[in-house]
C-alpha cells in the first residue's frame, strides 16, 4: 500500500469537519424552524411544492444552461420517467446524453 | 415516539417483527437508488484523487458529509493552500435547500422529533427524503424505515467513494462514457415521480429559470435556493383557498 493512499493532513480535517457542521445544521434547521411556524393553506401550498423546485433547481444547470446534449437528455429522461421504472429512465438518460454529446459534436 | 406495545412477551424487542419488516421495506424502496449512485460515488472518488485527495480523506469526506453535490462543489473549489472557510461556506449554500426538506418533512414525521431524530436528519439526502416525502403520502414514517433507507444508501456512497478513490485514475473518465449525467438523470426521475398537472409544471419552469438565471449572475451555489424559493414562493401565490383540495 503507498502511503499517500491513507495520508490525513490536519488542514484537510479541519475543512472535512467544517463541511460536516455545515451539512448537520442545515439538515437540522428546517425541522425546527418549522415547529414555530404555523402552517396555513399557502404555507402548506409552498411546502408541497418544495420538492420539485428544490431538485428542479439543483439540476437546472446542467439541464438548461450546460449544451444542447445535456437538455435534450434531460428532457428524454423526462419522458421514459414517467412509464419506465427508476434504473431504466437513468440508463437510457446516460446512453441518451452519451449519443447526443457525440452527435452534437460531429455537428 | 417509538410505539412500544404492552403486550406481555415485549422485552421491549429492538428488532420486533415490524420493525425489522419495516427496515426491510426501506431496503427494497432504496435498493434501486443504490446502482445509480454508486457510479457517482465512483466518479466522486476518482476527481478527488485527482484533485489531491488521499482515498482516506477522499473517503472521510463522504462518510462526513454525505451530500454528493456539496461534495463536488468542494473539489471545485478544492486548491492550496486550501480554502477552508470557503468549502465550509458553499457548502452551507448547497445544502440549504436541506433546511426545505427538513421543513417539508418535520411536521409529517412525529418519529423523528428528539435527540434520535438529530441524528436521524444527519443521514437525511435529496434521493431518501424523496422517498420520506412519497412514503408518508400513504403511510407516517417509522423510525425503522428510515434507517431501512439510510443505511445501505450511506454505506453504498462511503463504499463507491473509497473504491472510486482506491481506483482512482487506473478508471477511465466517467465523463467520457456519460455517466458524469447519472445525477441529473436520477433527478429527473425524482421530479417527475412529483409530477401533479399544471401546477407541478408552473414550479418547475419558475424554479429552472430562476435557478438558471441566478447561477449565470450569481457566483456560488446561490442558485439553488433562489431556484427553490422561487418555485415555493409561485405555488403559494397561485394557492387559492377557495379552490377544491388537489389530491396530494
């Protein structure tokens, strides 16, 4: 085994442990945030719709700002999701985004 | 929170017939998000060795933080000497939208409330907190289905990471075969399974835009909150009180 394979500086930990608070906060914040707000019809509305708006924003990126292959990809996984089951949608969307960045360079 | 029965043979049994089924029943709904991620945790694993990271750094980093996409972000901006506060900043702004989730999915899940529940949100991510969300529409959420879902889910993405690093550049480019676009087409997926008509369609173009728009104006991971609050803040405006309650 080479050394480096399992080397640890004392800086990294550092940043490692700061990512780590980082993350522990904020997936414990909105549960307690939310038990002093009181849930209204409109609350309720945005809360239903966090879902899709937060993954919508998370890859809108690389769906619509990245290259034409990576948005026409998307919308072809956007598709099959909806009558094909979880793996296949994802392995079509990668053959998909595979034939399109080659087409697309051939352009 | 825990529902202990008062039946006469309960040695308060931590692995009770329900409970384990219960565990089992989280496995299986994660199971296939397990293929998925683990070319993603490959992929992550292999930029961090590339990047400088030892496979044991590489592989504390996932068992730490266990949030792929902050995760990346921090190779970004990976560098020496190294930006720590910066790391620990961006990835603040990328998992805020982890303080949504935990919005979302506090009320609707009474067995995480407490000291157990602290814990339990440490292991909360995009993929099983869709599957949280999906569960409680029909069923509330058990402690033992949770940790059903969380525990391959992190294991597999400690796992892949480690592999991913332990290989690191002897594997060919991810990018190379599309495998880097695994992520997005899981979040797809996921999207999609919240589909509800018209509306759904209005979040998603307010909250894509937005995110986009923001991404190009805004250095760091600002987009994805504005983008999700965007979307959030358009379904409350469009929210009619009077209107017949939609089917959740």
């Amino acid at each position: 085994m080479s050394p480096e394979l399992f080397s640890l500086s004392p800086i990294v930990l550092l940043c490692l442990f700061g990512m780590f608070l980082s993350t522990f906060f904020a997936r414990n914040l909105g549960q307690f945030i939310i038990r002093f707000v009181r849930i209204s019809g409109r609350t309720e509305a945005a809360l239903q719709a966090a879902p899709p708006a937060i993954l919508m924003a998370v890859i809108a990126p690389v769906a619509f700002a990245t290259g034409p292959a990576e948005t026409a990809a998307t919308a072809l996984t956007a598709l099959v999701s909806t009558r094909l089951p979880l793996l296949v949608s994802i392995i079509l969307g990668v053959i998909a985004v595979f034939c399109f960045r080659l087409a697309f360079a051939m352009l | 929170m825990s529902t202990n029965t008062h039946s006469a043979s309960a040695h308060h049994a931590p692995h009770s017939p329900e409970k384990q089924s219960e565990f089992f029943l989280g496995v299986t709904t994660i199971l296939p998000l397990l293929f998925a991620t683990f070319p993603i945790g490959l992929l992550f694993g292999t930029l961090a060795t590339q990047k400088g990271l030892s496979a044991l750094e590489a592989t504390l980093m996932s068992a730490m933080v266990f949030a792929g996409g902050s995760q990346f972000v921090a190779l970004d901006l990976w560098a020496h000497p190294l930006p720590w506060v910066s790391i620990m900043v961006s990835t603040l702004l990328v998992n805020l939208r982890l303080v949504l989730m935990g919005m979302s999915l506090g009320p609707k899940a009474a067995a995480l409330r407490g000291p157990k529940g602290m814990i339990a949100y440490f292991f909360l991510t995009d993929e099983s907190w869709a599957l949280y969300e999906r569960r409680v529409l029909t069923k509330p959420l058990s402690f033992s289905f949770y940790f059903g879902v969380a525990t391959p889910f992190y294991l597999n993405w400690v796992a892949s990471t480690f592999v991913g690093a332990f290989l690191g550049s002897q594997v060919a480019d991810p990018a190379k075969w599309g495998l880097d676009f695994a992520f997005t087409a899981l979040f797809t997926y996921l999207i999609m399974s919240f589909w509800r008509g018209k509306r759904t369609g209005i979040t998603l173009a307010v909250s894509g835009l937005s995110a986009v728009v923001v991404q190009q104006l805004v250095p760091g991971a600002w987009y994805i909150m504005a983008g999700a609050l965007a979307g959030m803040g358009s379904a409350a405006a469009l929210y009619d009180p009077n209107a017949p309650q939609e089917a959740r």
